[in-house]
C-alpha cells in the first residue's frame, strides 16, 4: 500500500508548486479585479491573457492533463496525481492553468471512455486543448437530488432526435463564456423500470435552442463568476439521438464512475487549503501579541494547532488511500473509502480554515485574507455531489454488508 | 431567579412578534434589493419611505426604544427586553425599526449615562429619536485588539483641543449616510500609568475634517451596505476637550458598562435566528422527500433536531440568567456569565443554522433562503467584542478566583 | 418562570450542605470499607451504625423525604427539591441519609398515588420511615427494554393470584438485605391489545417463593454493593390479585408518571457531581506545578475550566426548567423538557468529570480520588431509563409535532 | 510510503489472527477467573499452564518477539509490526503468548542496545525467553510527571553503589510474581546541570533489600491482577554502580528512544480494541429489535457506524505512518508523528468502545461483554507515557519550528 508520490515524480511536483506559488498565486488578486471591473459573466481581454499566459507556460512544461490516468494521459496513477491535487487546491486559480479543473476533468473523462469517435473530436479534442469548458447538469430545484432517483428532467425521444424538458440548477461553470458543452443527467424511464435504470446521460450543446440560463445561484452571497453556478430551464430542447451516452437507462453506471476521481480531486484540493490555512495559522500566530505574548503562546492556541496537524494528517493519508484503491482496478471496492474521504476532507477542511479565522480576529472574515473566500467554497463541498449524510449512510451500509454476509 | 417576561408585557411582546412576522420581514426583500440597485452607502427614496414608515408604526404603539432599562425608557428590565430581543432577532431589519440596533443602543447607552448636557441635547435626543445613527471605533488594523489594551489612536490634548490620529476599522454602521457620531476609544495615556488607565473615550462628529473613510470591509465578501463595517483614516481630526467622556484614562471603565447589555442584545438576537433557522429545518424535514420518505425520517435527523433544540433551550436559559444577574444591579457579578453567552450563543445559533443548512442541501447556501446571510452575520458575532478565546480566559479567571481565595 | 429555591428553603438547604459536607462524606470511605471487608451483600454492624445515625440526625433536623411535592411530604416544589438534590449528589451516601434515594422515592411515589390502603400501610409506611428498601423491576436481558414495549415478563391471573415467570435484570437496590419489595413491570395483555395497554405493574413482595436472585451485574466491573443492580429470575412466583397497580393494562400510564420526577433528581444530582467535579478540577490546576508554572496556566486548562463552567451553567439551568414545568401540573407538557435532560445532564457530568481525569494525571483513575466512581455511575445514567438515543427521539417528536399541527 | 504488511508476512499475520481467535481469546474467562478465585498475585497452576501452553505454542510456531526490529529479532519492520498489534490488541492475553508485551518489550529494547553483557546475560536473555518479566518505573506520586524533568527520585552514589531513596507507582507489572528487575527513572544531577541532564536510568533487580511495595494502583477500580500498576518505596535501595545504563544524566536519552516503539504498539492495539469494537457494535445491530426494527435502521445508528469506520481508518493509518517514519532510521524525525498517535488512536478507540456501549444497552457496561474492559483499558492510554496535553504540545511545536526556522 504505497500511498507516496513515485520518486521520479518528485521534480515535477515541485515544477508545479513553484509555479503555484510563484506565478498563479500573484496573478489571483489581478484576475479576481478583473472580474469586479465589468461584466462578471464576460472575460476581460486582460482576463483571457493572464490565463493563457499560464495555462502555456504549464502546457510548454509537460504539466498539463495530469489528471488523466489512464492511456493517452500523463503517465500518474491516481495516488500520484492526488499529490499535485493537494498543491493546486492553494490557488483558485491553479486548477485550470493546468487544465485539471472540475468539472471538466470529469466530463473528459465520460468523453475519453463512453464517448463516440465524434464526441471525443468535438469536445474531448478542444477540452483536453483547454479550448472550451464544460458543464455537468445534475441537480434540479424542484427534487431532493441527494437522492439521485428523484431527478425528473424530462428526455422524450422523438425520431432521431431526444426532447429535453426541465430545470437544472448549481450547474457549476455554465455561466463562463466559454463553456460549450453540457453533459446532463436526465430521466429517460419509466417506474416500470427498476430504479438505478431509468435515467441517462446525454449530452447537449450549450448553445441549444429552448436553453435559458435563469440566473446565477449565489454561494454565501458570492456568484462565482466567471464560472458561475447556473440555474438552467430546457424548453424542448432537441439534441440528436446518437447524443446519449452509453444507451438508456445507464446514467448512474455512468455517474458512479464518473464521481470517484473526481472526489478524490475535490478532496486532495481541500487538503491543500487546509494545509495553506494552518500554515497562515502558525505566521500569524509567531508574529502577532497579545497579552503580552505571541498568539501562538496564548490559551489554547498550541492545542488547536496540533489537532489540526492531527486532523489534516489523517485525512491526507485517507484519501491516498481511496486513491490507492482506486489504482487497484476495482472501483466498486475503493467506493466505502471515495464515501469516507466526501465526509472527511471537507470538514477537516473547514475546521482547520475556521480555526485559522479565530486566529487572525476580524481581518480573517475580511477580503485582506482569503479565509473566507477558501471557506465559501469547502462549505459548498459538504454538499455538492450529495450532502454529508448520504456518504455516511454508504459507509455504514458498506460496513454492515461484510456481517451481514458473515452470517449467511 | 425568575427568567420570564412579566406577565403585563406579554401583550407588548406579541404586538411585536406580529409586527415583525407580518410588517417588517416581508419588507426585507424590497429594501435588500434597493441596496443592490444605486449607490450602496445611500438610502434610495424607497428605502426611507419603508423603513421611517415601520419605525412610524412602531412609534406610535409605544414598541419604540424598549431597550433602555433605566430612568426614561420602557419600563423593561433586562430579562424582559432579552425575550423582545429574541424576537427582534428573527430579521435583520427589525432592531432598526424599533430603535433597539446596534451599535446605537449602546452608544445611547454611554450619552445617557456619562454624557454632558450638551451631548445628550446633540446627540442622544436624536439617536433616541431614530433621527441620526452613530458608530463606535473602537478596533484597529494594527494591534491585536482582542487585548484591548493594544489600542493606540493617538489622541493629544492641545490647548482646548484633542487631536487624534490613527487607523480604526469594523466601525459598524459608519457606512451609512446617517451616521453623524463616533464614540472612540483613544490612547491618552503614556506607559506609567497602569494598563487600564490609559485609554480614553471621545465623541467625535462624523463630519470632522481629517476624518477619512477609507473602505468598507467585507465579512465573508459582505459590504453589509449601507451599514457597513468601515475602514477609517484619522489625520489630525480636532474635537473640543469637553468631547472627552468621563475624564481622560477613563475609556476602560466606561467600555465594561458599555459592553454588558450590549452583548446580551447580541445574544438574544442570535437565539432568535437560531429558533428561525430550527423551525425551516423541522418544516423543511416534514416537506422535502427523498429515499422515500420525509427527511425528518432519514438517519440521524431526528437526532439532530433534538441536539439544536436542547442546545438553543440551554443557550436561552444562559442568556436570560446574565440578563437577571445584570438586573440585580452589580455588573462586576454579572460578567462571568456574560463572557459566558457572548461564547456560547454565537456558538450554538452557528451550529444550528449550519445544520439547517444540510437539511436544506445546496438550496440552503443560496440566496434563496436566509440561511447563508444568518450565518455569516452570526460567524461575526464569535469575533466582535473579542474572539470566544478571550471571552473563555475571563470565565475561567473568575472561576479560578473563587477557589484562590478560598485558599488564602 | 422563577428557577430559583425560594428563600424560606435556603436555610435548610444550608444545613443539607453543612451536614453532606461534614458528617457524611467524611463517612464515605469507612462505610466503604466495611463493604470490601465482609459478606458485601449483607450490612455489617459498623454499616448500620453510621447510616442509621446520620439519618437520625437528618430526620431530627427535618431533613426528610424532601423530594415528596405532594400533600404529605416537606412541602418543597419540583424546583426547590432540584437545588437540595444537587446537594445531595455530591454524596454517593447522601441520598439515602436524608431518605431520598432511588429507586425508593419513584417507588414511594407510585404507592402514594396509585396504592392501596393496605400497600401503603404495608410498603409505604416503613419505606417513609427509611425502615426498608424497594426495587423497580423493568428491563430484561431478553428484549431491548429501550422499547419498553417489548417487555415481555409473563403476569398470568389464576384465580385470585397472578403468576409470573421470566427474568428481570439491573434491578438496582435489589442485592440490599433490606430490600423488601419489588415493583414490576409484566406484561398482561395479548397482542390484540393497543401497544401501549398491554402491561402492568405488580407489587411483588422479595421473600416471594419462586424469586432467585442470580447475580449481581457489574458496572464497568463494580457490583454496586450492598446496593447492587441484581439479575433475577421469576418461576412460578404467585401473588394476590389486589396487588395490580391501577389495574391491568395499565404499566405505561404509571411508568411515565413515576419516571419525571426521578430523571430530574438524577440530573441535579449529576450537577452536583459536575460541581464537585469542577472544584477539584480547580484546585488541583491551582496547586500542582508543570514545565515551571501551576497548571491553571498551561495550554488550553483555562479554555476547558471555562468549557466546563459554561455547560454546568446551561445543564443546571435546562433542569431547573424541566422542574418548574413539571410544577406548573402538566407532566405530558414537561415531557420533552424531561427528555432533553436526561440526554444533557448526564453526558456535561461525564465530560466535566472526563476533563478532571486528565487534570489530575493517572491520580485521576485511581482510587486515591472520587472521580473514576462519579464517572462509573454517571455512565449509567446514559443507559437507564433509556438510552440517550431514544430520549432524542422524543424530543425530536416533540418538536417536529408543533410544525405538523401548524400545517393541519 | 509504503504502509502495507509485506506480502511475504501475511501468513503470519494470518497465524497471529487464527491463534488470537481460536486459543487465546477462548481462554481468557477461565484465566481471568482464577485470578478472582485466590491470591490476586499469585499466578495459579492454572493460569500458568493456560499461559505457558499458550505461549509454546507460540515460539513453536515462529510467532515469537515479533516486535524486535533490530538484529536478533523476527525481521519484521515497525510497519510490518504494527499490524501484528493490531491483531494482538483484540485479546488482553495475546500480547503475552508471543512475548510482546508491555512494558517487557520496552525493557527489552532497553538492554538489547545500552545494557553491558551482563545485564543482557542476566535479564535480557529471560526477559527475551519469557521467564521473567519486568517493570519501567518513571511516574512518583509527589510531582506533575507530564513535566519528567520534575522526576525526584534520589539516586546517590556512595563508592562503588547507587542508593535509591523515594517513590514510584504506576509500575505497571510489578504486581506479577514473575516481575524480576526493574528499569528506574532517577535524579542523579542537581539543579547545576540542564534540565535533561539531570536524570538517568538504572536497573534495580526487583528483590532488592529496602523495596517495599505498598499497594496496588486501581483503575476505575480494577487492580488488574496479577499484573498490577503498583505503588512502590525505595527506603536506602543498594545497586551496583554499574547498573546505571549508558551513564549519569543519560536518563531522556535513553527514554526518547524507549518510547517511540512502545507508544505504535500500544496505538495500534487499541486501533485493534476499536475494530473488535465495531465489529460487536454491528452484529449487535443487526440482530437486535426495537421498535420493530433492527437497531442497525434506527436514528443515527448508520452515522455513528460510519463515523467509527472513518475515524478507526483515519487512525490505523496514522499510526502506519507513525511507524514507516520510524523504519526511516531518525527516532527525532519521527518524534511529531508519534506524539501524534498518542493523542489520536486512544480517543478513538475509546469513542468507538463508548458507543458500541450504548448500541448494547445495560448490557454493554456489564460482565457480559468486553467492552469496560477495554474501555477502562483504553482510559489510561490517554495518561501513561503522558496525558494528551502534553502530547499536543509537542505536536503544535513541531508545527511551529517549522514556521520560526522559515523566518530566519
């Protein structure tokens, strides 16, 4: 169970931890202006060129696709790749410059394995080129989606083409210019069906006709432009029948594949702005008094900052475990631990960023800090991809299933 | 002990509750949006007209000023105005229209009980009177001001002058156009005297020249507009020697019974959010399926019901006993258990809309419901007036005193 | 809602504390002693000697069934008796001095209300006068008694007898030579019944042919002794048919009215154990010395005496409400306060006692102090009279009842 | 970091796991029975013939001294180790059939790299075949030992003598019969020499004139026959000079490196307890009914299964890192990841244990089942070799060195 980064990886991790924290880091208040200054759901000229200008730089270095482990991709396995996960989720930023961002990553994915010859030239070819983005359409307002069988979006097929009907919202990326393409999760089936087959994925142009983006749902107040987490009504919207994945009735074969990387991912990332957070913690605690001490000497300081070590370590190590799964080839047995680490790294995740605010007083809520900005968004990951409680309830299912069968 | 409302105002309590269920939180959303139209740090003509016409009511049914336990107010002691608070709690524009908000109060607070004649003819009558607002400036930029003996604005007696000159930010409420006071706390005194000697308070009008407001800070990408919390430059800003409360070296003095109330006010209104935030959880539960059943059904859901309502029973009954020990007319006694609900209320209403915001999955951080904007006012209120660790040290100190003395 | 003792009790409750303090604590570890050294299920003569005086002492001072609210009793309220058994926990001997210990009083109880002229002449009587002791025979190891409706103990009527068969454990008292009569819970109705009518309780004298006490249960391995918590089986045991409480069916109506007032003496005295707690916990971080410095002032010490205050303070307040609603004459109105302490008081005890542990080192486990004993019993209270999953639910229930009707 | 059992090893480990579970653990009633039958410290003809014959079994299966890292042991490394452990904590006799138990492993490593010929020919040989045993004394009864440097003992030389005055407790064995030498922390160096230089090691042969023991130590009343925590006099103890180990005011050298081993044993034997622990809490759930539904169904039962699972994964893989930091070669290195298990895997474990306890009801604290036991076991590791607070602090210094060295 070798949960280290292969050592003849080690340089390029550095290679992208120094870009990191050298070149995308500095860029990010500049980029973020930007975003204030005009129209939020457009990219400034000076936008598209501190993007680029990255995005080249990691292309021209080999640090580019990282994420895909399989052939065609960069030769990482998924423990090793979880490692650079945990660097670039220092910077907001850093993701895309390296083309690894969500939810991309799992799109192409869905592309690279379930996708025709035509799909993969259309959007798989330019999405790996980090020439367009992509949205993944799931959740709707009106069904609890934590249950996944509620999703109703109407897919009706009509000759050769499917009609599509409905809303979708927290469509993240949808609302930025350049995203061209979605990959929606829709009910093709009746009851009659049993219920892990009655839905698909289908795949739509963003630029459908009957397509309307509603507005931009807002995280804590924030609408995350430019990228966006949309609200979306389909008013018969028509998309050639060849445009479904897999066949009917096969979306959540689909869905569970699709899922676990990208967890590990999301998880690796909050890692990362743990590790950022308590190292913010530490500064502030040896460079500012009170009482007649540094912070670090105070109260409970010293006991805080040694449980957030104590929590971040092991949630590190779970996830290279999930992700160690993962690379054994059987997802079905790495999905208890892909489960275990959606609860675990958010909310260590969030402690160790909530720890770091208590210790910076009122500017660790402000805009002169990025505590908030990291919080906003590890809070939405208690959510996205099904609240807490419905990965606790896989694990203990997982678990009560090995002396269930015991006793047989 | 007795922690309930009097019976004879039971009548005043219910006029309000109705008041603010029926009148004031069905005017929040036309009043937010106006703020996001124009000008963000000016009231639009619609905005007045809401607002003055709900303080007009409250006025005139006498639920006006309820606050103000002493000669002159309400007649309310302060376990009774806790159980108003609570109520005023439930929407955030509430306390303005019965001129109970913060930071007015406890500035009304100050004039009333230190202030000269002239003051309270300049400043009080209008502040009583919901005519102008004030802010208190009490934190800054470059000291640790969780030990309040850091502050240093400078501020020089010259002749029948004081000068001040400094930073001071989170001044709540000097956003708004109406804001035409500031009680400040000052460094008058020099490093001989003793540490709590050396502070003063002035009022300074907010119309001083050399006075610049700098920026608004943001709380978790919040302007909090047109209230703001600002960020304010002092350049050589004259006031009359007379301005100076108490005497010089007296600020220490006047900011403990300044804080008390204060905090309870706090408190009671971060219960009242949490009995909201509880009561969406419990009707969303009942409303909202998934897996085939209400939610209130699911896992551990009832569990977590019961936890926010034992914790909010517990944190209520903790508030109300710091207001009865207040009432009992010896601040110094009260402190420990007003530390105490100053750690403990912000703590538990946290707590509970955190939960109500999982109950409600990725609707809940949206602008949709109010969970989100309850939340980050109340992650504020753990940092405001001092963060939990020091609010913790004092109840330990009193805790320990009792049984050093007891040795001695 | 007055919390507080009223003030023509403070004297007596004065003296309760005096006489705790000086004269039966410092009886504690003779009286134990004696326990080790002989048959540990009878009461040497030295036993009899100090508990037998100490409560000729209490009842010469008048200190006697305090816990009686009723016509009859010491004409205390629900809330006053509240402030004297917290006192009273503070004593693991103390209860029965002043002869308010469980499971009698619950038992006095029933017989007060629901018995005959003979019980009362025959049980009542001499259990008042402190002459014999009682158990209350509830849960069996063959069902999970957390639904109490599985009970299953068999109660046939025959004639003018009943006959019971099964085996009853964790009858706390009934390993007491003193120990004369047992009220049980049996089941008597037959599945047609509604769940809730199906079972009685029974009078069942201990010197009844066909009871065979088998055991003593163990806590955390402690047998309890003289008390004991005892395993017994019933074959064939034959009593009148007068001695049905109430009547048949009715087992539950009696079970709720006994268990309310007795949850809320075991709470206050696990407050008074926190207390004791606490104190030690104090003085102990007063006197001993670590890395140069008492440990009052090392690491988060002062964040866990403040921790430990503020949750004493909520506990005992939350009880002391569940007390004056049980006084306002509604004991279904005050269920759900019931529930919340019994899941809250309990659970801050064992954390307060926990936190003592480690302030006192290895000290702490051991017996050269009280701790590890208040630990061991408070963790009972976690599981008897139900699991503290089960009282969530119930106050979950209650709380999710009110926004039912409310849609009704 | 490969935190895996090598594969050559697994077998092995299978034999450990099949020996635990189908000899040892059947046995334990029977030896723990005879403990209560006699003389508590006496080992009976049966326990030793439970004992040794479990114990040839062992050697004679090549299952023997496991833990010895280094030259002469089994060639297993600490990672190859640890998951041993874990097997061996399942049954409270197994660590001492494969002679791994503590403190003898932790003496044994003593004398295998600082004791002369003649210490490893007089007591490492036995200690090494499982003739006798031995005790570590280190914590006094008069000082705070969370600080070592507080360690008193007096330790005087007189000519070609040590003279030992004072006393210990807490030695854990040196109750059993067999209990042949002592390894003891003395002050040899006065308050002239640094902190860590003032004290040393010795060994002290454990019939030596002048050493009475007092009494037995109990823990949450449990003696723990017949090995005993004992309470020990040293009145003029004579030892040869040199039986001081490696030197005068060489005792925290020698103690850093004694500890590192011990601490990943003692871990990953309660990761061991927690897994049985959860195992129990399962099955339980599984077979029993309430409500007319298994409690598996019930309320939060999935949540608190799924919490167990993540935190004993988290845990067992911290404590793997622990060790593969260790296989590394620098004990120092390794120091922050070790303070870091000490905190974290006891809290587990005794968090799963606890609620395993209420899945089982009444019957979850009794004789019935093993979890007190283990509970009440587990207890103490949150104190011996130093209580959670003063391992955190370590931890956080660690963190901060990190940042401090940064600035310079």
């Amino acid at each position: 169970m070798d949960l280290g980064l292969r050592p003849e990886l080690q340089g390029r991790l550095e290679q992208v931890a120094a870009m990191v924290r050298d070149e995308i880091a500095p860029s990010e208040a500049e980029f973020h202006a930007e975003v204030a200054r005009g129209d939020r759901w457009a990219l400034s000229p000076r936008q598209v060129e501190i993007l680029e200008g990255l995005k080249a730089r990691a292309r021209a270095e080999g640090l580019w696709n990282l994420w895909l482990t399989e052939d065609g991709g960069a030769g990482l396995r998924t423990v090793d790749y979880a490692w650079f996960a945990e660097i670039m989720g220092r910077s907001p930023l850093a993701p895309e410059v390296f083309n690894c961002n969500a939810p991309d990553t799992g799109n192409m994915e869905v592309f690279h394995r379930y996708g025709s010859a035509d799909m993969q030239a259309r959007w798989l070819k330019p999405l790996m080129a980090g020439e367009i983005r992509s949205a993944y359409l799931m959740t709707e307002p009106e069904v609890a989606s934590s249950d996944a069988t509620n999703i109703a979006m109407s897919c009706v097929r009509e000759g050769d083409e499917y009609v599509l009907d409905g809303e979708k919202w927290w469509a993240t990326g949808a609302g930025d210019p350049r995203c061209a393409v979605y990959i929606v999760m829709v009910r093709t089936g009746g009851d009659d069906l049993p219920k892990h087959q009655r839905h698909s994925m289908i795949v739509v142009p963003a630029d459908s006709p009957g397509i309307e983006v509603l507005r931009a749902m807002q995280v804590y107040g924030h609408d995350d432009a430019p990228h966006g987490h949309m609200h979306i009504r389909f008013s018969g919207v028509r998309v050639p029948a060849e445009n479904i994945l897999l066949g009917e009735g096969r979306g959540f074969e689909i869905a569970q594949g699709r899922l676990g990387p990208g967890r590990i991912h999301h998880c690796m990332r909050a890692i990362g702005m743990a590790e950022a957070a308590l190292e913010m913690m530490c500064r502030r605690s040896l460079s500012r008094e009170a009482f007649g001490k540094p912070l670090a000497q105070l109260g409970a300081n010293h006991d805080i900052i040694a449980e957030c070590r104590m929590e971040i370590e092991q949630a590190r190590l779970l996830c290279l475990k999930a992700a160690w799964m993962m690379d054994q080839g059987d997802a079905r047995a790495a999905a208890p631990w892909i489960h275990q680490i959606k609860v675990v790294a958010p909310r260590v995740a969030l402690k160790v960023v909530d720890e770091a605010v208590q210790m910076f007083g009122a500017q660790g809520i402000s805009q002169d800090v990025p505590l908030s900005a990291m919080w906003t968004h590890l809070r939405t990951l208690r959510l996205a991809d099904g609240p807490d409680a419905v990965h606790r309830r896989q694990v203990a299912r997982a678990e009560l299933r090995r002396h269930t069968q015991e006793k047989v």
